[in-house]
C-alpha cells in the first residue's frame, strides 16, 4: 500500500506535465520531439488503437488510464462504454475534462482507485495497460485479474530492462516512487500458464508491446 500510495502522490502532483507529453499541437518541433525523445509513447498508442479493431459497439477498459488519451479516443471512434481506473486524482479530473470536451462523456467513466481492490464483476471487450507495469509490484496477480474483466484483447506495455536508457530512468525515479523493469525472458515467464488463447511480445523502442488474446 505504501508504493501504491508513493505512486500515486508523484502522478497526481505530475498529472499535468503528463498530460503535456502527448502533445496534441501539430507544430514541426512536436513532431521531432514525438519521433525523437517519446517513441515508445506515440507507437504504443497507435498500436493500441488499432489493436482495438472493431471498436464500433465495443467496451474499453483503461487501466492506469492517466489522462485519458486512450479512453476518449476510443470513444470518439464508436466505443459504447469506456471506463477508465487511476489512483491519481488529478488524471481523473483531467480525463474527464477531456471526454467532455470531447462530446463522449456520456460514454466514458473515469474513476479513482486501486484497479486490484475493485470488484471484478463486469467484462470487457478491450483492455488497456499501458505505462502502469512499470509501477506494480507484483505483476502476475495484476495479469490475471486484467484476464478476468477481459473477453477479447488486453494489451499491455512492459518498459525494457537493460542498458544506458535503463539505468538513467532507475537513478531519476529513485527519489519518486518504485519503479520495475522488465526482460523479455520475465515477461515470458509472467505469461506462462496464462488462461489465454494467444500472445505475442514485440519490442517497440524502451518498451515490449504485448497482446494476448482471451
């Protein structure tokens, strides 16, 4: 509980800097930052997007939804119902700013609280877990109750393990909250004897993209 806590207290306080990175202004500097410093950021979200294909009708749930680039994006290309879990307040208010800003807000939920402590009691079609495995300790049990509120696809990013990349972001969150790293052997491992029909693990710049099909 106190990682839990320490993570969501650096979140909230990063809420709107966080928010700031996706950097939706279509200026040439943006376009270099994006291509050049956020590369994993940017093909995660586009690959998450057109993972979830049909979307038309479909239901979303965003775990570590952040400021609800995802959800809102998804609702805006015909998603019925997105709900969204965070335990940073100020990315809850951001995300539902933005679904109402957006006209989707009455097909997006976003709502405070631990993703692990909630109920498990509605299914999916999609679910989302991107930038959040970085901060959870224990992985596998997180997994497998994103299995149980899935009946399609879940999609997940694991930020790599090793080499100079690696090491900065350790030393920079040493004084914010935990921070876990993974190898593709780990995650192999974390999916081994999954109740699923299928995975796949594809590197994408400093993260692993990886699907699994319920």
């Amino acid at each position: 509980m106190m990682e839990t806590n320490a993570t969501a207290k650096f979140f909230d306080a990063y809420a709107n800097d966080f928010n700031a990175i996706y950097g939706n202004d279509n200026t040439m500097f943006n376009a270099i930052v994006n291509r050049v410093f956020r590369r994993s950021m940017v093909l995660r979200y586009e690959k998450t997007l057109a993972g979830c294909t049909p979307i038309e009708g479909k239901t979303v749930i965003d775990i570590g939804c952040g400021p609800g680039h995802y959800g809102v994006a998804l609702a805006a290309r015909g998603a019925s119902r997105v709900l969204g879990v965070d335990f940073a307040s100020g990315m809850i208010d951001i995300a539902r700013q933005r679904a109402e800003r957006a006209g989707v807000g009455d097909r997006c939920t976003f709502t405070l609280g631990d993703f692990l402590a909630a109920t498990a009691d509605e299914k999916f079609d999609y679910a989302i877990v991107m930038g959040f495995m970085d901060y959870i300790e224990d992985p596998r049990t997180l997994i497998e109750k994103v299995l149980r509120v899935c009946r399609g696809k879940a999609f997940f990013s694991f930020p790599v393990d090793g080499g100079p990349l690696a090491w900065q972001r350790r030393l920079r969150y040493r004084s914010r909250c935990p921070l876990y790293l993974y190898s593709r052997a780990r995650i192999e491992g974390l999916l081994a004897g999954l109740p699923i029909r299928s995975s796949s693990i594809e590197p994408i710049d400093r993260d692993y993209f990886v699907t699994l099909t319920v």
